[in-house]
C-alpha cells in the first residue's frame, strides 16, 4: 500500500525517521554485525584483539552434547508450553465466544496472566509447585518423594512449562477471542441452518477460519518460548537441575555473562538468531495467504 | 407443505420491545414479501421464523406444529443472508452440499443433488471454485443454491438483493420469481425496496414500528393503502398528503383557503383528517381554473417516459405525474385539480383510512 | 448463541469455570501466602484461609528488596520505554509513509527487520554496546581514517566514550530500538484517508502541521494503545535490566524478585517473597485490568 498525496522535502522526511533509525543502528544493526565478527573470531587471552578462525566456534559447538542438550530442553519446552498454551487458550476462547452468562468476565480475567512479569510468575510457581511447601507437595505426603523440581530433571521442566503456558494461556486467548469475533454471526447462523449443531460448527467453521491466527501464534509462542522464558527459569531453576532446564538464551547468558565466552556466546545466538528469522520468514509468507471473509 | 401461522408474535430485547404482536397466516406456496424501512421489526420477524431470534411471546407454527421451542435446523426452513454467509474457507460445490453432509446423506447422492442445484442456479462450472473468486451475482446464486439444495418447505429471504448492483437486482428477481414458480415452496421475503416488493410478492406485508400496517396483493396495497403510513410510504414519487378539517359539505380544507371536493359522507364534519393524492392521479390546470388549488411550480424532475412536476402549495410540496411533455419552469403558478374519487382519506389522530365502504380497514388490532 | 443446548451448555460453563479458577488460583495463591507468618505458609497443604501478617510481610519485603527505590525507578523506566517508543514510533512512520526520498524503502526495511530479532536473543553484543555507545562511530572513524587524520594533522586523539551502563538511558534506549510501534502507526497511517492530506495540502499547511494538527489528534487511541502495552512489557523486563544495573542505584523491582527467593538452607519464608511478587507484579496488572480495551487492541495491533 503507498499514498498517492505525498510530501517532497527529504529533510524533514528524514529528520523525522533519523531518531529511530539513530536507534537502530546503535542497539540492532551494531550489535548484530558484532555477534557475527565475534562469532567468527576468537579473543587472545592476553589482548591483542580478536583471531580469525572461521567456523571454529560453531564447531566446537555443535560437537558439545551440552549445548544440543540445551537445544533439545528448548524443543522439548517450546513444544509443551506451545501446545498446552494453545490448546488450552482455544478452548476457552472458544467457549468465551459462544457470549453464555458472565463471558464478559471470563474475557477480562483469561488476559490477566499476561499482564505478569515472568519472573514474578515463576516465583509465583515456584512457591506453588514447591516440594515442601506451597500447593503441589500435597503430593508428597501422599507419595513421597514423588514430585521434586529441585532433584528432578523431568519434574522442573514440567514446573517451568507449567508456569510458562499459564501466562501465555492469556495472550493467545487474546488473538482467538479476537479472531472468534472477527467470523461474521452470520457465517454462524448459516450453519445453524444447515443443521449444524454448536460442536460440530467449530470444527467445521470456525477452525478453519482461525487457521491464520493457529499459525501466526504458533510461531510467535515458539519464538517466545525463546526468550520469555529467561526470566523464569532464572527465578525457578537456574538450568538446573543438573542443566535440565538449560534453555538456549539461559545457556547464551550464562556463557556470556558468567563465563565470559564472548566468542561462544555470539556463535550461539547466531544460531539461535537464524532460527528465529527462520521462524519469522515462515510466518511472514503465511501472512499473505490469509483467508479474508469478505 | 410450507404453511406458516403466526400468532401474536411479540419481540423484546429487555424492556426494549422490536416486535409488538404480529399476526399472520402464511399459506403453502405463498410468496410473501415483508415491507418496511430498516429498524421496523421485519428482519427480526424473519429470524424468528428461522429459529435465530427467540420467541418472546405469542407462537409461530409451521405446517401445524408450533416451532417456538424447535431449533432451525429441525424447522424445515432454508434462508438466504443478506451478505450471503457463504463459507469461506469452502468450494462452491461445499458450500452448496454442506448441510446434506451435515445431515449424513452419502457422498454420492450428495453429489447428485449439488450438481442437480447447480444446474438450476447456473454454477455448474463453477463448482470448485472459492466465494472468494465470484463475483456478487454468482456468490447470490450459491447463497440461492444452498438453500435449494435442502428442498426446504419454506425458503427465508433477508434482503438478499441489496448487495447487488441495480441491472443485477432486476435480473436476480426475475429469477427468484422463477424459481419460485418452479420450486413452489412458500417463501418469505424481508426488504426495503418497494419495487422488489411490488414485483415479486403474491401478497405483501407492510411493516413500521414493530407493527403490521397492512397486508393485502401489491395491487390492494398500491391502490387502498390502509394507513396514512403505507400511503406515504409505497408508491414512488410518494403519495401527496396535506392535513386539514372537513367541512359541513364534503370538503376538505387546507391552509384555510385550498379546498378539495370529496366523495359524499366520507367523512363526518369537522373531523381532522389527512388528505392523500397519488402524483399520477393530480392533474394540472391552468392557475386560478375553478375548483383547483394555487401552487407555484418549484421544479421538474425529468424521467424520460414521463415527467413529475413538483410544486409548492405556501410551504408544503406537492408532485403531480405528467406524461406529456411540458414548458412549465420554476416560478409560474398553476391550478391542481383532485378528483372525488382519487382522495384517500386518514383519521389524522389514529393515520387509519377513511373509507365509506368498509367500517374498518384490514389492519391487525393492537 | 443460536439454540438452546442446555446440557452442552452446562458443560461449557463447567470448562469455563475451571479455567477461570486456573487462571486466579496463582494470584489467590499469592496474596493468601502474603498473609501467613512463616509457619502457617510451610504447612502442607498452605491453609487458605488468610493469615494476619498481610502488613507485616509487605513491610519486610519492601526493605528487603529496597521496593521504595526499585519501584520508583521501575516506573521512570517503563514510563520512558512507553513515551519513547510512542513519540518516536510515530515519527518513523509518519516519514515512512508521508514522504518520497531516495532511501525511503531502505529506511523502511531497515526497521522492519527488527522485528525479527527480539533483544534477547542478541543480548551478548549489545551489551557491549551499552558499554560505550559511541564505539560504533569510534570504528566508523577509524575505518575510513578521519581518526588517523585527526592524529597526524591536528594532533588530536580522537577517542568517543559514553558508558550506558547504570544508567536510564542504558536501561530505556536500547528497548525503544524495535519496530513494534512503528507498524501499528504506519497501519494506522495508511487507512488515514488521502483527503486529509490533499485538504490540508489546499489549506496550505506542510508537513510538520499536518503531523501535528492532524496526524497526531488522529492518532490518540493508538497512542494510548501503545502506550499502555510498552509500559506493561518494560516493566515486566527482566535480562536487559539484570545485565545493565549492577549499581543498586539505577535497579527495578523486577530483577529484585532474585533478591526475594528463599534460599535453599535459610529461612523458607515464602511469605515475605510472596508478598514481594505481589508488589511487583501489581502495577502492569493494574494497567492491564483499567485499560483492558486498549490493551488488548494494542496488542493485536502491533502483532498483525
């Protein structure tokens, strides 16, 4: 889309854009060329600058069971808090469409999770599913020792998907609800007339309808599982235990910032970097292939 | 099959009433069209026919047996939206077959009975495209076809042609006037436009306010309009109405000075009353002609075919029908001349017809 | 809904309700924690009945996590990401849209690109950024040799420093560098109907009164829809700000729930930290719940 009426003056043009773009190069487009010069280059212990060496890094790192371990854990994460996520917002969105008694409630509070900070959650959650205190060790007074996100490596993923989906439980809702409503009533009404019963109506139109939204956040809940989970699992797990929960962006802070391998660092956010543009080039073509109702 | 019995239907949305009691008895095969400006009540009454809007009071039955608590899908009616509601994610063949599927018949009949439509609506070579790639006609024609499609004893009608540009409404109603000679299923049609009214309507429901004004042929409606609001509201140009009181002789006055002869002992004297006048049945005469009334021409309005010349009578506008062409231009005066017989007469308190014949007019008690 | 399904229904209400108590049990969870003394919330399972130490709790973690300063600065921070991002948002894409120059679609797709990399994932160099944001032009200068210049025929040494670290401007500046906001504008910009601009054009104002008189009136509910989500997900920010302020000085509250999780052989007191999360997650709530419709607008905004 252009406008047809336009203004000429370049330098207003550009004086107006120069502040954000001023920005950009500063904070995204430096700092990226920088992964990259890192990633290919080593830092001499003693100073002296950085050493060519190619796709040293990126060999070292994908020979170390370690760092597939964390891209592993991340899958694994990214795939049960987006499935649960999803799945969960869908239903409920589903059900908040159908504008029964009191859906003007359930659509004001589903969203509320989202409003919390991640880390304020995972403390939330923490405390919640602890083994000795909280809610979930009920469970050990019944079995004992059964349920330990300290000790056990399964039980801590299951605590950090646990509270990562309960917050994005409330921003898919969102965009379902939104889509929901977007189907015009009519659509709805013609298939009751057609015999459709309620069930039977979302299979057969709403769902297709809402394949862009599925779409769309599917890759904007996996992306997130990316980053907005640093803020958890610092709170919850640290990537313990024994690095159980050690996602990638855990994994690239702590290397970075803890053990200042900057070289490692940058190789692992390049990677983590053409995934998510992966992720995003994905989306962006599905985009145009938006089904329109009109 | 098709018959359709409403009983002192009423609709209220909390306190708000949109529907104040309708009565009606639809018979099978009947095409109905339902008259009225939007916000009367008409789409309303519709979908509470097809089930969509409950019921608040009264009942509506069909074939005999009251629908009030059946679902839409277990009354036997089709309806056709007025945005069509076609499904987009579907080909035309789907959406044309969706409620067969619904309804479990086998795939290969079910491709039978979409071809079969598709035939009589036109679409055969269209069957796997999407709506997305028709144009508004032909997405008409799968809206039409899908509710074909079910042999539905009763076909619903909300608006469907007011997407349509003005050649394409004309040819679609003949169709649908086709279809429905063919089909013979009892059809209910809500608009807004008065010559889709006129033409496709065996009898025709005139709405306003959540009330029924009248019900009778086109022609009954056209020609004894029962209220002064059907009166001022079919027909086009509108029908001429002026306010005033009779007098002890039969004649109405307006302003004071404008006098109208009418029929003997229409109307008591002294009673207030509304005077209308059909623009086609005013004849011009030369200003000052006995027994006319003064106006001062505003404008003509040029149709081609014939003209309507439209006048002012001291503030109230008067248009009068010619078919021959005229010199007249803003500014001259002229007489108008109604004759006895062309004067429909309203209570000016109630907006019922006056009419010497019959005591009261065909119009559903409130 | 079209027909009556009693029993369907029923079960719908039933899911919903579920849902809804998932959605609460966390904050309940909470707030009912923050109420115990440290005894009763160790009790498994935690008894939910409130507890009467609401206050004491709240006091103990506000000094504790040093709340007064942390949720001071918490507010500056957000309030500056909200307004930056709104007011230069709007800027970006009123060039974007409203003018041709050569380089135009470059800006364009210069900015758009940074939506495809959210700050964590590059969090490593930027960082090293925020270090000396001047290093940029410094190695700018260097490369084409204007430093090497400077040196030789004036005798200057040219040498740019400015540290970010610990301050506003490291933790603001570089969460306002996304383009987020500059799409919902140019969205926005774009159903904006071409008469306003020709009509202002005849009126004989340029382009920085059309931005102004009528571009930005225009703009208001947009406005308010950005800014109400910039300021939830600053605030809820939490590795930027971790790496950026070490001095306590420039610290938000977010990164102090760290200083609140009960250490493995101390005191479990899960009341104090509980009523910490509960101070610190309540502000975006609040937002969120006072300004539901622009939020959730703005959101499904910036994202399309």
């Amino acid at each position: 889309m252009e406008k047809r009426v336009t203004f000429s003056s370049t330098t207003i043009g550009l004086l107006f854009a120069f502040p954000m773009l001023l920005l950009v190069f500063v904070f995204f487009y430096w700092p990226g060329g920088q992964a990259l010069f890192w990633a290919f280059t080593l830092e001499q212990p003693w100073g002296g600058g950085n050493k060519w060496v190619g796709f040293q890094n990126f060999a070292h790192l994908l020979k170390d069971p370690i760092y597939w371990n964390s891209i592993t854990r991340s899958l694994v994460f990214g795939a049960g808090s987006t499935a649960i996520a999803m799945g969960v917002a869908l239903v409920l969105a589903v059900l908040t469409d159908r504008e029964m008694k009191g859906h003007s409630a359930y659509r004001s509070i589903f969203v509320w999770p989202y409003a919390i900070a991640a880390p304020a959650l995972g403390l939330a959650f923490r405390f919640i599913l602890a083994p000795e205190a909280g809610l979930l060790s009920i469970l050990n007074r019944v079995w004992p020792d059964i349920w330990n996100p300290a000790l056990d490596g399964n039980d801590a993923m299951i605590a950090i998907i646990v509270a990562f989906s309960w917050k994005y439980i409330g921003y898919n809702f969102i965009f379902f609800l939104s889509a929901l409503q977007g189907i015009p009533r009519s659509l709805i009404e013609a298939a009751a007339m057609d015999g459709s019963g309620p069930l039977r109506r979302v299979f057969d139109i709403q769902l297709p309808l809402l394949t862009p939204t599925l779409f769309f956040l599917l890759v904007i809940n996996i992306t997130e599982s990316f980053q907005d989970s640093f803020g958890i699992v610092d709170i919850m797990t640290q990537g313990g235990p024994a690095r159980a929960t050690e996602l990638m962006v855990y994994k690239i802070y702590f290397d970075g910032f803890k053990g200042l391998d900057y070289s490692g660092a940058a190789a692992q956010s390049i990677i983590l970097m053409v995934l998510v543009i992966l992720l995003t080039i994905l989306q962006f073509r599905f985009i145009e292939r938006r089904i329109h109702y009109k | 099959m098709g018959s359709i019995a409403i009983r002192n239907v009423r609709k209220a949305y909390g306190k708000n009433a949109v529907v104040h009691g309708v009565d009606l008895e639809i018979a099978s095969g009947e095409f109905i069209v339902v008259l009225g400006p939007s916000g009367c009540g008409k789409s309303t009454l519709l979908r509470m026919i097809a089930g969509l809007e409950e019921i608040s009071s009264g009942e509506i039955a069909i074939d005999g047996r009251v629908v009030n608590k059946l679902e839409p899908r277990e009354r036997g009616c089709a309806m056709v939206f007025q945005n069509y509601a076609l499904y987009p994610h579907m080909s035309v063949g789907e959406n044309i077959g969706y409620a067969l599927k619904v309804a479990g018949v086998p795939k290969a009949e079910r491709l039978r009975r979409v071809a079969e439509t598709a035939k009589i609506v036109g679409l055969e070579a269209f069957l796997d495209r999407k709506p997305a790639a028709l144009s508004g006609g032909q997405r008409q024609r799968v809206a039409m076809g899908r509710a074909i499609v079910r042999e539905p004893g009763v076909f619903l009608f909300d608006e469907p042609l007011s997407n349509l540009d003005a050649k394409l409404r004309v040819a679609m109603r003949a169709e649908i006037r086709r279809l429905h000679r063919r089909l013979g299923a009892t059809s209910v049609f809500v608009t807004h436009d008065q010559i889709e009214a006129m033409t496709l309507a065996d009898r025709l429901i005139v709405m306003n306010g959540g009330r029924v004004e009248q019900v009778g042929t086109p022609a009954e409606v056209y020609n004894r309009p029962a209220t002064r609001f059907v009166a001022g509201f079919v027909g086009s140009p509108a029908m001429n109405l002026m306010e005033g009181v009779v007098d002890a002789h039969d004649v109405f006055i307006y302003d004071q000075t404008r006098r109208v002869a009418l029929p003997p002992s229409l109307a008591p004297a002294g009673a207030r009353v509304a005077l209308g006048v059909r623009a086609e049945a005013a004849r011009l005469v030369p200003a000052g002609t006995e027994g006319s009334l003064d106006a001062v021409v505003d404008f003509v309005e040029e149709l081609g075919a014939g003209r309507v010349v439209h006048t002012d009578l001291d503030g109230l506008s008067f248009a009068v029908a010619i078919a021959e062409t005229t010199t007249l231009k803003a500014g001259d005066a002229v007489g108008i001349r109604i004759a006895p017989q062309d004067v429909h007469l309203y209570s000016a308190e109630s907006g019922l017809r006056i009419d010497g014949k019959a005591a009261a007019p065909a119009m559903a008690a409130n | 809904m079209v027909e009556r399904t009693p029993i369907f229904n029923a079960i719908c209400h039933l899911i919903l309700f579920v849902g809804l108590l998932t959605a609460l049990l966390p904050f309940a969870v909470v707030i009912i924690a923050a109420t115990h003394d440290i005894k009763t919330v160790n009790i498994v399972p935690m008894p939910l009945m409130p507890g009467h130490d609401f206050m004491a709790n709240i006091h103990e973690a506000w000094v504790r996590a040093d709340l007064g300063r942390k949720l001071f600065n918490s507010v500056i921070f957000a309030t500056a990401v909200a307004c930056g991002k709104v007011i230069l948002s709007a800027m970006a894409a009123f060039s974007i849209v409203y003018f041709r120059f050569p380089g135009r679609s470059l800006i364009f797709w210069a900015i758009f690109v940074t939506l495809m990399l959210p700050l964590e994932v590059r969090i490593v160099p930027t960082y090293a950024v925020a270090a000396n944001v001047l290093a940029p032009f410094q190695a700018l200068l260097d490369v084409t040799g204007v430093t090497w210049l400077a040196a030789h025929l004036a005798g200057l040494q040219i040498k740019l420093q400015w540290g970010l670290l610990n301050s506003y401007p490291g933790l603001v500046l570089p969460l306002v560098a996304t383009a987020t906001g500059t799409f919902l504008y140019r969205q926005f910009y774009l159903t904006v109907p071409e008469e306003l601009a020709e009509a202002s054009k005849m009126d004989g104002s340029g382009p920085l009164r059309f931005f102004w008189d009528v571009l930005i009136p225009l703009s208001r509910s947009n406005m308010i829809a950005l800014f109400t989500i910039m300021f939830v997900w600053a605030w809820n920010q939490y590795l930027w700000p971790l790496l950026v302020t070490t001095d306590p000085n420039f610290g938000i509250a977010v990164t102090e729930l760290r200083s609140l999780i009960p250490s493995e052989f101390g005191l479990p007191d899960w009341n104090v930290a509980m009523a910490g999360t509960l101070l610190i997650m309540t502000p975006p709530l609040i937002v969120v719940i006072l300004m539901q419709r622009w939020f959730v607008r703005g959101l499904i905004s910036t994202e399309k």
